[in-house]
C-alpha cells in the first residue's frame, strides 16, 4: 500500500461519498479540498464532460478531449479527496452503503449529484431506434451517423433513397434541439455544399419537431420569436403541435397520422433524473427526481443530500415546482451545501437554498444566438459573443479553453468543421421482430 493511500485511510475524519462527477459534484469536492472531511468520489467515467457544447462535438465542430477533463487530474493535488471509477447499482441507507460493481463503499454524508438521462417517456422502441445526446460516446455516434448518411446517399439509386440519407428529424425544439438544428443546417451549407459535390446539398432536411406552439418554450417570448426567425432564415422546417409516437428507424409517424422518412432521429424532447436503487422512499414518480428540503436533505434520509437535476426542491414564488434542471442551479447548490456541511461541522445552523436565475442562453449560428438576462432579451453577434464567452470560461481546464477557442477560430475563418472523421463507424442496433 502506498504512503499516499495510507494517508488518506488514515484521515480522522467523517468521510463524505460524492456519486456523479458532473457540475454539482466537481464543485463538491473543490470546495471541500482541504476541509477536514475524507471525500471520495464515485463516478462511472473517468472524466468530466461539459454537456453545454456535446452538440459541437456530434456536429464534428469539436474534438471530444475538448470538453472533457480527468477526474484524476482535478483529484490528484488534494490530499482528502479520492476517486473510484464504477457503476453505483444502489445504496443502503440503513447500513450507510454505497453498493458499486466493484465493491462496496462506506459513508458518513453521502451526496447524490448523478444527473439527468433522456427522458423517451416510456417509448420503449422510440429509446432504441432515436439517437440521443447525453455523453461523449452517443455524441461521436451522432458525429459518425450523419457522416455516414452523407457517404451512403451517394451510393443510392434514386432522388428518394437520397432524401431518406439526407433527411435528419430533431424531436425537442429546446436549447440542445435549436442549437443541433443549426449547426446541422450550417453543415448542409458548407460542408455538403463544397465537398460532397455529386449530391444535390438541397436535398439534405433538418426538421425540428416540438409539441409546444413555440420554439425555446421556457425562454421569453421574444428571443423565441427571434430564434425561429434565425431557424427558418436557415432552411430548418420547424414543426410546432406536433407530437412524434412512433419511429422504427425508417418511418417517423407523428399524432395526426401523417409520416416522414428518416434515417435518422434525434430524441432531444426532455429529460429526466438519474435515480438510485434503494431510496424509493424518497422519490417523485411524475418528476422522476428526489424530494430535498431547502438545504438539498434528502426527505426521511439526514445524512443524504442530493443536488443538481435529480433534486426537486420547491422554493416559494416561481420555482414552487422545483428549480430547471440546468447547470447554474446544481453549482449554486453544490456551492451552499459545502458551505453547510461546514457550518454543520462547527455546530451552526444550515443556511436555506435560493436561486438566483442569472438567465438563458442558446445559439443557432454565427453571429445568431438569443440571451435572456432577467428583463433583457436580446440577440445577434453580441448575444453570440456572450454565448461563446460564457462557455468557454465555464470550461474545466485552461487546456480545454484553449483547445476550444483554436477550433472556435478556425472553423469562424475557414467555415470548416474540423473533426469530420469516422473514426469509430456507428452501427444500428438489430431491432427484434415482435
């Protein structure tokens, strides 16, 4: 056993597990760094993903080392903290056990900061067949598919068969689905357009489909006006009261009866917290979240807390139903609950959660973006460059900032995306035939 490890087992103090490594939990175990708390964190990836631009890295704008970032490279200089990569299959809150494939771990303060997954709301074939947009890996199978789609068409006999290669269907009009929709329509304008010379580029359609009669629905009035109109200046087809009910990777069939053929399908239609076997007791079935009072406790658990898109905490006013499930609200809750658990420490009383909306932001193209900050709604180049300084501060790393303004420069000169390799070919899964 190494002196380090020693060490570290060795710590006198109450040993705080971290499961999920994504906004809440890396402000977590930073503001912990040198408490006098034994942290650990628990996390099935080995790094950090910065899920705000996954859709540049499926649209082959980014490489995916650009925004991620090891764990172990955050971890390695704190003396309290240590990282186990595994999959967390529940917890035993009686015992105070955190069962993993790879071992039990033992807690005096566990905190639950494990995210969001697709929210396919109970579509079982719609879960198989749609491509979604949550980590790296479905990113570069997005970056793959469409890459393929544009080789294949070549190869297809007729107007029709092309139509189905280049057709490419968004469910979900919010920010992931706005921002995939133009950055795919600036593809068709430049990439297919000047090297994919034999195809007819007009050909390619990007459609964004959503059940709300609005684009961005939770953004103002205003700036969803504004990014619809930035949508169709870009030949998107946006199709608003639309609800998709079935897909089987061929045909998409939509509420009314009428249908459309695709390839390929994007599900970026919502969301839904990433639960753990063992606290049942404590979870909100419709919202799919844990129920925590204003210092993010875990309702019948003390010593659980639970931050970020998985916590549903009502805050008298505007978020009586519980805050977005959006990064700003699991950092200013990761960053209060270090606060407490220190105050706890020192026998003080806990302070109660509230949020502080700093506004929206998305982005559909150059110089097109649309920013809510309170009253003010705007949009254009200044709204983009907001967009673009916003992200690129809040990535972890000056490497990854770098690498990120380098490709964000080159692509604004060259009007290139940079990462068009099919490194990894996306194969579809076998559907079984019922």
């Amino acid at each position: 056993m190494s002196k380090v490890k020693q060490r570290y087992d060795r710590l006198p103090y109450p040993t705080v597990v971290v499961i999920g490594g994504g906004f809440a939990g890396l402000e977590v175990i930073r503001g912990l760094d040198g408490k006098p708390f034994k942290v650990l964190l628990l996390d099935k990836q080995n790094h950090h993903c910065f899920q705000p631009l996954l859709y540049q890295v499926a649209t082959a704008s980014l490489s995916a080392d650009s925004i991620a970032h090891p764990f172990r490279r955050t971890v390695a200089p704190m003396d309290n903290v240590a990282f186990r990569m595994c999959t967390v299959q529940r917890v035993d809150p009686a015992a105070k056990l955190v069962h993993t494939d790879r071992g039990s771990f033992g807690y005096d303060k566990l905190i639950i900061a494990t995210g969001s997954t697709t929210n396919f709301f109970n579509n079982a074939r719609m879960e198989q067949e749609a491509m979604q947009l949550k980590s790296i890996s479905q990113a570069l199978d997005i970056r793959s598919d469409f890459l393929q789609d544009f080789e294949s068409a070549l190869y297809a006999q007729d107007e029709a068969g092309q139509r189905r290669y280049l057709n490419f269907i968004i469910v979900g009009a919010g920010p992931t689905g706005v921002e995939m929709a133009g950055a795919l329509a600036e593809i068709r304008r430049t990439v297919l357009k000047r090297e994919y010379r034999e195809l007819e580029s007009e050909r390619m359609q990007i459609w964004l489909v959503d059940g709300n009669d609005r684009v961005l629905n939770s953004f103002s009035e205003a700036s969803s006006a504004q990014a619809l109109r930035y949508l169709k200046d870009m030949g998107v087809h946006v199709k608003l009261n639309a609800r998709v009910v079935s897909y089987d990777g061929e045909q998409v069939v939509f509420m009314d009866g009428t249908t459309m053929e695709a390839n390929t399908l994007l599900w970026a239609a919502g969301v839904k917290g990433a639960l753990i076997p063992g606290l049942e007791a404590a979870e909100v079935p419709k919202a799919n979240r844990y129920r925590v009072d204003r210092t993010n406790r875990l309702e019948g658990f003390p010593d659980i807390h639970v931050l970020g898109d998985v916590a549903l905490m009502s805050e008298e006013g505007r978020w009586e139903r519980g805050h977005p499930q959006v990064a700003p609200a699991a950092v200013q809750q990761a960053k209060l609950l270090v606060r407490n658990l220190l105050r706890e420490a020192e026998g003080k009383a806990l302070l109660p959660f509230a949020y502080r909306d700093k506004g929206s932001m998305a982005t559909i193209g150059r110089y097109k973006a649309v920013v809510d900050v309170g009253r003010l709604h705007f949009g254009g180049l200044i709204a983009w460059l907001g967009w673009m300084f916003v992200h690129l501060m809040s990535l972890v790393g000056y490497r990854n900032r770098l690498q990120v303004l380098f490709n964000w420069a080159w692509k604004y000169m060259s009007w290139k995306n940079t990462i068009r390799l099919i490194i990894r070919p996306y194969v579809r899964k076998a559907t079984p035939v019922e």
